[in-house]
C-alpha cells in the first residue's frame, strides 16, 4: 500500500503530470468564479482533452478541476452575494453577511482554509476508508437514506428558529418544486403541463440563481450603492486564519459530513453542504447560536470544509462500485473505462496506483487551489466596492447564460425571471429562503427512498432498524426540545422574534399586506396542485397530496397568524415608511423590467447580440457610466462569452431572429 | 398609483410581463444560414455535430465520444466531430430536435440508446421521431446477464419454476430498460415482484447485495467487473444471458459463454422453444434494446452519398488496431455494425405490430399499474 503510494506521489516529479494538474486546477478555479457554473461546467471544459491524454494525466486534469471548483465558488457567494454554484447558496449566510459588514478578506480567508482543509480531509479519508468502505456503505440501505432525507428536510425547521411556520411553509414550497418533472417511483411525469422542457425537472443551478442571484440583483440594482460599506478590502486576513484555527472542530465535523454526504448516493453536494451547516448551527448552544446568519465565522467554516470533501467522497462509490454521483464523477468514471481501468472491487488489488494517483492529485489541488484563490481574491475582493450597477450590466449577462448551460431550453430564462420575482418577495415577507432550497434538492430523493423502503421492506422490518432508530432520535428529540422551549417563550412574549435568515433589515418595510397576499398566493398554489396530483396514479399521487396538504395547512396557519396580528392593531405604517416602501418598489420594478428586457432580447436575437446592445444601454442608463469606460466593459463582457462558447463549451442560446450566418 | 409608476416603469413592467409569457415550446433557431438541406451525391461537410440527447459522461455519451476520434479519422472527407448534449424527456426532447432541425445534409448526426428506441415503440405521445424512417449509419450492441442473489434461495435456472422465496426485482422505470427484463420473465411465465424508482443499475445492484432485492440484471461490461467478483465470492448464482442476434437468430452472448439465452432457458424449463405474444413483444423490443443498442442516425432525407460514407468507415474502424484495443474495454467486445447489415432488423424492430405494443401495454399495466398517457 505505502509502494504503491509513494510511487504514485513519484509521479508528480514528471512536469507533464505537473502541467496537467495545474491546468485543471486553473479551469476547475475559473468556472468556479463565474456565477452559477461548478462541476458540470468544469467538465464541459475539460472533456475534449481527457479522451486524447495518458491515463495518469487525464486523471490529474480532472481531479485538479474538481477539487477546486468548490474553493473558488466561495467568492462571488461572498463578495456580491450571487451565488458561484447551487452548494455556494450557504455561503449567502454567513459569509456573504461578513463581507457587507466589510469583512470580505476574513470570510475569504476562513473559506479558502476551510475549503483547504476539507479537500485535504477528504484526500485522507479517501485513502483509509477504501478498505473499510464497501461494508460501510452496503450498510447503508434504503431505510437509512430515506431517514437521512427526513434528517435533511427536518434542516428546514432549524434553518427558520424563531419563525419556525414560515421556514416549514418556505420547505414545502422547495418540496413541491422539486417534485416538477419525472415520478421516482412511476413512469409518469408530474406539473410539466405538456411542456417537455420540465419533464426533466427544474434544474438545480437556474433554481439557485433565480431565487438567490436574481433576487438580490433587483433589489441591490435600485439602490445604486456598493455591497459593502465602507472602502479597502478590509484587513480582515489575519483574523480570518484566527478563525480557522478557533474553530478547527467544526473544519473536522464539516469534512466528515461531507465525505459521508459524498459517500452514500442520491444526495448531492448541495444537501451534503446545507446537513454540515445544519449541524453546526443546531450543536451551538442558546444564544449563540443566534449569531448564525448574521456573519458567524461557523457559518462559513463547516459549509466550506464540507463542500470541498464532498467531491472526495463522492470518489469512493465511483471507484469501488462504478456509481457515479455526478458529472465530474461520471466523467471520471467515462474516462477510467477508456483507459481500461474497470472501477469496481478489484480497483484496490489491481489497480492501486491509479487510486493513489487520484488521491495525491486531490490533495495537491486543494492547496495549490486555496493559495492560488488567496492571491486571485485580492483583486477580486474589490468588487463588493463597485457600485453594484455597475457589475450588474455583466452579471445579468452572466447569470442568465449560466442558467442556460444545464437544460439548454430557453425556457428556462423566463423560468428564473419568475423565481427572481418569488425569491424577492419571500425576502420582504421575511419568508426565509434556505428551507425552500432544501426542500427543493432533497424532494426526489426523499420520495424515491420512501417508495423504496416502503416495497421493499414491512414498516416492522425497517422501523427497527439501529440506523433508523439513531436518526429518529436525532431528528425527535431536538424538536421535542425546541416545542418546549418555544411553548415556554410563547407565554412570556407573544410576538415572535423575527427569522434569521433573510432577516437583514430591509431598507424600505412592505405594508403588511404583502406578505399576506403572498401566503394567500402560496395557499391556492398548494390547493390547485393537490388537485392537480389528484389525477396522478397512485405511486405518483401520495408524495405530492402529502407536500401541498402540509403545505396549505402551513400557508393557512400563517395567513391566520398574519390577520390576527393586523387586527391586534399592529401599528400601520407611518407616511415617512409609505414613502419609503413606494420607493423602493419602484425601483425593484424597474430593476425588473431591465432583467425582462435582457430575457426578450435574447427570445428575439440571441445571447451574444442581446449582450451586445443591452450592456452599453444598462451601464448608460442605470449606472451613469462615461462612453470610454462603456466600450471598454461592453467588449469585455462579449470577449468572455466568446472565449467560453470557443473553450468552454458554453452554449449561448439563439433567438428567434438570430441571423444564423453571423454566428 | 400615479405617484407610483411613472409611464417609463409601466412600460418596462408591460415588456417584463410580456417576457415571462412568451410561448416558448422550443428553443428558437434563429434565421437564415443555409437550410440543412443536401444535394443528391453531396459529401459529409467539414464539421459535424454529434447531438447526444443524453448527459455528459454517461454511458451513451462516453459511447459517442470514445468513437469520435475514429470517425474522423476514417469517414470519407475527414470531418471535424463535436458532441453537442441536449437532455431531457428521456432523450426525446434531443432526438425530437433533431428530426425537427437537425436537417438533412449531414451536418448533425444523432446519437441513440435503448431508451430512446423504448420511448418510439412505446408509442409516447411527445416522440417526432421514426427511426423506420431514418437511416442508420453504425450500430453497436450491448449484452445484458440476469442473475440472482444467494439469498435468493435460487441455485440454477430450474429452481426459477418454483421458487423458494418471491423474486424481488428492483429497476428505474418500466418504460425504460428494465422493461427487457420484464419481459423475459414474462416469456418464462415467471412472476417477480418489481419495485421502481433506482436512481440506475448500480444502486440497484448495490440493494442486491444488501439483500433488499434477490434478483438482478447488469450489462455484460458491469456484470464482469462487479458481480463476477460476487460469483466467485458465493453470493450471487449467474442465471441467463439477453444473448446476441446472428443471421436474425438470438444465439449465446460470446463474453459469457456458459450462460445461456432466455430461449434457452424457455426450453429447458416448458420443452419448447419459447413463441406467441409474449415473445414477439420481447423480441420487439429485445432487438434494438440490447443487440443494436447504441448507434448512430441520419434524418430521412439525408443523401446516400453521406450515408454510404459512415456504413464504408466501419470496417476500417474495426479493424484500426488502436480501436480493437481499448474497444474491447469500452464497448465490451461488442462488434460495430454498418447500418446496411443492420437495417432490416431495424426496420423490422420499429414497424411494430399494433397488437404486440397492445400487449405490451397491457403487461405494463396489469402487471406493473403503469400507463402511458396518451396511447
């Protein structure tokens, strides 16, 4: 084992190997900077070259990508509050709230470690569990997964402390989304109303950025200000490694959760990273947890550490069983078969090296990623000092071009469009947006392992289960704790504290009305697709009546509780909070309108000549920038499309009057 | 609301709605550029898009991209290939845009699997598609071994008659692969109990052995690498092979010899060889499921000249000595056929009797509460 070790680390000495590392860490970096692209992205970019290289390269080229991919994703999550990729949506919290109070070089600084230290977490646990893996995993039956769904989805709950109905309301509504598009457990497709564009199900990255990314634009667009107050990155660096080191328990839990999130199949990154910040925030004790979401150094650090050993973990099915648990895996595993390596069980007897080779290339990438992201976030940390319409001209461009990339419909513009308006209004209704994540990537999965379980086991057989009754201990007892705690502070106050997530002060509160229109919206939402799955057939019926039954109760309970405090005689709003308020919307409506006007330019002439006339007219219009600077930005932004449709394979969607010949 | 919106935001708000209703059934292709249309005797062009309805890195995609390198190397003109992934709809929304768009001159090629097949014979109502129609240009078959776990109680292929415990299957969806599978045991007149909804073949072989299903089919390529390894250990009994098709006849799978065919194990359990409704409906869809599973397609239309250039390069291909190396790994030892051999098999596939899709909708929803809308 250790010859077969050091002779794969021997390797490296070849600069070719070296070289091929480094390039993949180089597109692994870049994708991962460029809102909304990750893994898939990064192998987009990479597979023309893997099926041409030496084994031991194509490897390193791989590895190299996707072990940094979730070390830069971390900025733009962080510095503009958009997030890089699906599982940087975490760093929102924490990391992102860090940066607006001007810290943005010691949430960096945490994350890169963090990220670092994971990748290197998972190298590790890589090489040890490889023989101990395959029983371990084996244990782990559908049972098991389906609690671990359960264990998930319960997230939501904690993730919405102090306004625990609207976290649950905000969870169902994730878990009716996801369940758009193919039934697990029939051959039937679900909510796709005749369009085959959703018969593959809404996809995670548009989802993301649409009611994250899209909703944070139009409501920074109108304010004309920076991200971050104040001017300098920050001198936060050194405190951020204090950070690191303060907080090394929760690097370690974070990389475990992770490596076991990557481990067992049918999670996902994204969950894997939500569980390991879930688990953070719900072992902090009383008050202090209540400084997650408000730019908490754990905030960052388990999310970070988990998503980087995710991608380890992920190897281990990959290699021992031939199952992949994503693109880059699947790619890995394409690539492997080309080279005559069969993953499998015989990997470990016979084919080590290569094992071993993926190992190194892991570990190396994380450091060399995490260095080489210190010195890149130096500059790019300036961004959060731009006025944000200023990065909005390109980001607009960007996000909807990234949206694209997974389904390739150009449906699924108008799709985030509508999720950018969702995700803006459940911020001002203080409707926290992490459960509907949550719920969204684990809905499928849950359903499927319900349905499996439920086949394949008798509820005597599965209920009794150890690992089953581990989790349900988990899962109760936190809540039975949480009731009694909430029970207690209901009869000392009668209002309850605000949620803490999205709970950044808005600038201009809505009139009272708002939200309840909006749970009113959510109501007769959850009522029309319980009618609507009513027509399905059984083994496709019961998931979603379970979801919008629970989902209406929820909206039902909250409408309640909302007109029950609005006729307590809550205080109206004050003329100086109505004018405000109309401000605000106004601007946000126009924000709007200006992404409307970028989805209709590219329906009638493509991405690229979209891009064309619509970042001059933004940077013009909104940002008040001069003519020379204009050109400058326009023909940068236009460059970058073209360099990543030419080596990226980037697909820029075409309209309907494209002029073909041109493109 | 005067105060509210000024006439520029209401104009801005009337194009954001008219935004977000645009119909857009499919994605728009832009105008002009040249029609994809071909002359009669026109050559492949320069450049060709291999449109792959599947995702990157999966196994028809890796099929797809393992062959491009050849193809460049032996079509005539020596043309550039790039892939191209359109996903979705269980790869019809791909082979849907390319019958509709893909034109006819040769600058795409389409890029099957047994899914897609399955989805046409089926009769799904969303299918543009015909590949009656179409021109196949190289196929490439896959085999699949049915086998049992130890705990199944199952020891040889007699003990399927009467077995000692119920035969749990686990698969991904009735319409798709497993419905071979489904099939077979029908043919056999062996009931199995099935449950769907694996995310794919490995995690179902994974519940194999953790004992949550006893029953099991794996391609011949993951069969080797990953139960063989079980067989040997003990803990799974090798049953059967799909079998290959030579001269029409379904005969012995060459990777695993010593299994035999679900004909042959029709025989030995009845005495004859197995016939009727059932068997044609597997064959039916046994055919272009497994034997011609992959492959390579022209729309209607496209010129014989461009045709012939593909069904001429298969035989350089096969005999490249590069390609029978790392083909033996990639393709599983599978020979590629020209779409000439091929298409009568093919055409006899995908003109499919009326009462044999009839039957085997009817085995889908008696037997599996599967229905398909619209047929």
């Amino acid at each position: 084992m250790l010859d077969a070790a050091t002779s794969a680390l021997a390797a490296f000495l070849d600069p070719a190997m070296l070289l091929f590392l480094m390039a993949g860490i180089l597109a692994g970096l870049v994708v991962g900077i460029i809102p909304g692209l990750g893994g898939t992205g990064a192998v987009a970019i990479l597979l023309p070259f893997v099926f041409v290289l030496e084994p031991e390269q194509a490897l390193a080229l791989i590895i190299g990508a996707v072990a940094v991919v979730h070390t830069s994703d971390t900025i733009s999550s962080v510095l503009i509050g958009i997030p890089g990729s699906a599982s940087a949506t975490v760093l929102m919290l924490d990391g992102h709230e860090m940066a607006k109070q001007g810290q943005a070089a010691r949430a960096l600084a945490i994350a890169f470690l963090s990220s670092m230290a994971g990748g290197l977490l998972g190298a590790i646990g890589l090489t040890l569990s490889i023989p101990i893996a395959r029983p371990l995993v084996l244990l782990f039956g559908s049972p098991e997964l389906f609690m671990l769904t359960v264990l998930g989805i319960s997230l939501t709950a904690l993730l919405s402390s102090g306004n625990m109905l609207k976290g649950l309301l905000a969870g169902a509504f994730g878990l009716l989304l996801g369940q758009v598009g193919a039934a697990p457990a029939a051959a039937e497709y679900r909510y796709t109303f005749g369009s085959l564009y959703l018969t593959e199900g809404l996809d995670l990255v548009a989802v993301a950025l649409g009611i994250f990314g899209i909703a944070e634009v139009v409501s920074l667009v109108a304010r004309k200000t920076s991200v971050a107050s104040g001017s300098g990155i920050g001198t936060g660096w050194g405190d951020g490694v204090r950070d690191f080191f303060t907080h090394w328990r929760h690097v370690l839990r974070g990389a475990l959760v992770g490596i076991w999130a990557g481990v067992l199949p049918g999670l996902g990154a994204t969950a894997g990273t939500w569980m390991a910040y879930g688990q953070a925030r719900a072992t902090a004790r009383g008050k202090d947890r209540k400084k997650f979401g408000k730019g908490d150094p754990r905030g960052i650090v388990a999310p970070e550490s988990a998503n980087n050993s995710v991608e380890a973990g992920d190897l281990i099915p990959t290699l021992l069983f031939g199952i992949p648990g994503g693109a880059p895996a699947a790619l890995l595993l394409g690539a492997l078969l080309v080279f005559g390596i069969e993953p499998g069980p015989r990997i470990i007897t016979e084919d080590l090296d290569i094992v071993y080779t993926i190992v190194w290339s892991f570990a190396i990438a994380s450091v060399v990623g995490a260095g080489l992201c210190f010195l890149l976030s130096v500059p790019l940390a300036k961004l959060s000092y731009v006025r944000f319409p200023v990065l909005a001209a390109g980001l607009i461009v960007i996000m909807f071009t990234a949206g694209y990339q997974e389904s390739q419909q150009i449906s699924v513009l108008q799709v985030m469009l509508l999720l950018g308006a969702v995700g803006w209004l459940m911020k001002i209704s203080h409707i926290p947006r992490a459960p509907f994540l949550i719920g969204f990537v684990l809905s499928i999965p849950l359903e499927r392992y319900y349905y499996l379980t439920a086949n394949l086991y008798t509820f005597g057989e599965w209920a009794v289960r150890p690992g089953v009754l581990v989790m349900a201990g988990v899962l109760v007892l936190p809540v039975a704790l949480n009731l009694v705690k909430r029970l207690r502070a209901r009869t000392d106050a009668d209002v309850p504290e605000p949620s803490d997530d999205d709970q950044d002060l808005l600038e201009a509160e809505p009139p009272r009305s708002w939200p309840l229109a909006l749970t009113a919206v959510f109501l007769v939402l959850f009522v029309a697709a319980f009618v609507v799955a009513q027509g399905y057939s059984t083994n496709a019926r019961l998931v979603p009546s379970l979801v919008t039954a629970c989902g209406a109760l929820l909206a039902s309970a909250v409408l309640v509780l909302g007109v029950r405090d609005l006729r307590r005689g809550e205080r109206w709003q004050t003329d100086d909070e109505q004018k405000a308020w109309r401000v605000e919307l106004r601007w946000v409506l126009l924000a709007f309108a200006w992404l409307a006007g970028f989805v209709v330019g590219v329906f009638i002439v493509g991405a690229l000549i979209a891009a064309a006339l619509y970042v001059p007219l933004f940077l013009w219009r909104v940002a008040q920038l001069r003519w020379p600077a204009i050109a400058i930005y326009t023909v940068a932004v236009l460059a970058v499309l073209l360099l990543l449709q030419e080596f990226a394979g980037i697909v820029l969607p075409l309209g309907y009057l494209t002029p073909r010949g041109l493109m | 609301m005067r105060s509210l919106f000024t006439h520029r935001v209401r104009v801005a708000l009337v194009a954001s709605v008219t935004a977000v209703g645009l119909a857009a059934c499919s994605n728009p292709q832009g105008v002009g550029g040249d029609d994809g249309k071909a002359k009669e005797d026109a050559k492949v062009p320069p450049r060709v898009e291999l449109v792959i309805p599947f995702a990157e890195g999966g196994g028809t995609d890796t099929w797809a991209r393992f062959l491009a390198p050849y193809l460049e190397k032996y079509v005539e003109g020596s043309p550039t290939f790039s892939p191209k992934n359109v996903l979705g709809g269980e790869s019809i929304t791909g082979s849907n845009q390319f019958v509709t768009s893909g034109g006819t001159d040769g600058a795409q090629v389409l890029v099957t699997s047994g899914t897609t097949y399955f989805q046409a014979l089926l009769g799904r109502p969303e299918v543009e598609f015909d590949f009656a129609k179409m021109k196949p240009l190289m196929l490439n078959g896959t085999g699949g071994v049915i086998y049992a776990s130890k705990s199944s109680g199952i020891k040889t292929v007699e003990d399927l008659q009467d077995p000692p415990k119920p035969l749990v299957y686990g698969g991904i969806s009735a319409t798709g692969l497993d419905l071979s599978l489904l099939q077979a045991f029908d043919v056999l007149g062996v009931d199995i109990d099935a449950t769907f909804g694996f995310e794919g073949r490995g995690p179902a072989r994974l519940a194999l052995e953790r004992g949550e299903i006893n029953i099991d089919y794996q391609t011949t390529s993951a069969y080797l690498t990953q139960v063989e390894p079980m067989v040997e250990a003990g803990t799974a009994v090798p049953l059967m092979s799909f079998g290959v098709i030579e001269d029409g006849e379904i005969v012995r799978d060459p990777n695993v010899p010593d299994l035999p065919t679900v004909e042959e194990v029709h025989e030995q359990l009845n005495g004859s060889p197995p016939e009727g409704e059932a068997y044609d409906a597997y064959r039916a869809f046994l055919v272009p499921g497994f034997v011609y599973q992959k492959g390579l397609w022209a729309n209607e239309g496209t010129p014989d000249s461009v045709v012939q250039a593909y069904r001429d390069a298969v035989a350089a291909i096969s005999d490249d000595p590069e390609f029978k190396k790392s083909s033996a790994e990639v393709l599983g030892g599978y020979p590629l056929y020209s779409g000439e051999k091929a298409q009568d098999d093919l055409i006899e596939a995908f003109e499919i009797k009326p009462e044999v899709r009839q039957y085997t909708l009817d085995l889908l929803k008696t037997k599996y509460e599967t229905t398909i809308e619209g047929s």
